[in-house]
C-alpha cells in the first residue's frame, strides 16, 4: 500500500531528526569515543538504512503516481 504524501512528508521529518539526533549524540561525546569504529558504524548503519528505505517508498510512490 502507497503511502500519502503527508505520511511520506512525516516520514522525511523523522528522518531529519534522526540524523541531527545522531550528529547531536556524537559532538556530545569524546572525541576517541565518538569517532570509534564501531560506535561509528553502528550510527552510520542506522541513519544509511532509514535513507535508503525512505528513498524506496518515495520511488514507489512516484511509480504509483500517489506523490
């Protein structure tokens, strides 16, 4: 099921959020801790998967020609 541009624009939000969230997080933290690979991978995991699924409802959408 096509999402409504509203919820797409909702979701777009949250997406943001996250991201500054996470930038946030980081420049909060130590340096040697912030820029350690694994505590990095893991933000660099989640904000890179919510893009790309937010960017494959965006493109459904756009192929179902709901947005």
């Amino acid at each position: 099921m096509a999402k409504t541009r509203e919820q797409l624009e909702k979701d777009v939000g949250a997406a943001i959020k996250l991201i500054l969230t996470e930038v946030e997080d980081a420049s909060l933290e130590e340096p040697l801790v912030a820029c350690h690979p694994v505590a990095y991978d893991e933000r660099r995991r989640r904000v890179v998967r919510r893009v790309w699924q937010l960017y494959k409802e965006v493109l459904a959408n756009a192929a179902s020609g709901e947005v």
